[in-house]
C-alpha cells in the first residue's frame, strides 16, 4: 500500500489557521454576547430589542457564509474519494453478485428439486393408502457448502416472499394490495392468496 503524501503537512492545525483567519468576526462577536435579556418594560425595548436581534440575525448569515466557504472545499474532497473508491469497488461488486447468484440458482434448483420430491413422496402414499413421509424439518439452511481450506462457507437461507400477479382476485382483506398484510399472512403460513404468487427467496451469505 501507498504511503500518503504529506500534503498541507507544514501548515497550521486547521482549527488554528480558522482562529487566525477570522479573528475579526470573532471580535465582532464578543460584544454582542448576552447572559441575560430583561423584559420588555415597553415599546421602546421593543424597538430597541428588534435593532439587536436584527444585527445578531446579520451576524449570524454572515457565520453561516464563512462556514460554507471553509466547507466547501472540503465536500468537494469527499466527493472526490467517494467517487475514486466507488469506481474500485463497483467491478468488485458486481463480480461479487455474479458468485452469489450462481449460487443461488443452483441453492434454488436444489430446493425445488426437493419440495417436488416431497410432493410427489406424498401423492404416492395417497395413491396406495399409506402413510405420508415424514415432512423435512424445518431448517435455516437450505445447504452449506464450505471449502478445502475450511475457511471459506457458503451458506443459503430461505425467506418467503411475493409479487402481485393480478390485483383483481387479491381478496379485500390484502386490498390495494397490502405489502403489509400480505406479509403478516406469510408470516402466519398463509401460502395461497388469490392475485399473489408466493415463493421462496434463497439468500446466500459469503463468510
């Protein structure tokens, strides 16, 4: 890694250097600090106080002004490394969700594979009057893959999402439709709305 240059290493802490440079304003200031205002015992404070409020509010935008312009400068630099280390980071990332992906897709094909299995395990005990197979326990992950090195796993995990296929038979209860409650349904085991396609979302975590 690169040593960073030294820039701006000879001059003053920055709060220094704000000190120096307006001082005047800070002077400015020291008059005009109140501990405590009086009541107003009659117009003439009134007029007096509004003339006072008036030059702090001036005072006050003129603060606010040299603020930004110190800042400025400073957002802009920001900006600036955000957009340097952004452009590094976005073929990362997008390489990234290529991996995850592909692993989801086969995580998703698997899964598939097995709820058909169980499916199909269950019609045939109908057909011969059998006993149904026991239902797969319920369990967070749906595979888990871990490398030779046994340092690197990729685990998946399902979570029961939905897309509105035809607003017109989704039933009053999830009307607009209802992300809400729909959700709260899903949550409860409802996986049969009218006007909803309900489905299994494989999420895979690199750790």
């Amino acid at each position: 890694m690169s040593a960073r240059r030294g820039i701006g290493d000879n001059a003053p802490p920055l709060a220094d250097r704000l000190a120096l440079d307006y001082a005047d304003l800070a002077e400015e200031i020291a008059p005009l600090a109140v501990d405590d205002v009086p009541p107003v015992d009659g117009e003439a404070s009134v007029a007096a106080y509004s003339a006072h409020a008036s030059g702090l509010k001036a005072l006050a935008a003129k603060i606010e002004a040299a603020r930004k312009v110190e800042k400025a400068p400073i957002l802009a630099d920001g900006r600036t490394v955000d957009g340097f280390f952004n452009t590094l980071a976005e073929p990362v990332k997008t390489a990234t969700n290529a991996f995850v992906s592909a692993i989801n897709a086969w995580q998703t094909a698997k899964l598939k594979a097995e709820r058909e299995a169980q499916r199909k395990a269950e019609e045939a005990a109908r057909i011969f009057d059998a006993d149904p197979p026991p239902a797969p326990a319920a369990t967070k992950d749906v595979a888990r893959v871990v490398s030779s090195s046994g340092r690197v796993a990729a685990s998946a995990s399902t979570v029961w999402r939905h897309r509105i296929v035809d607003a017109t038979k989704v039933p009053r209860e999830y009307m607009m439709p209802s992300d809400g409650a729909i959700k709260e349904a899903m949550a409860r085991g409802v996986r049969d709305i009218p006007g909803v396609e309900i489905f299994e979302d494989v999420r895979t975590v690199i750790r």
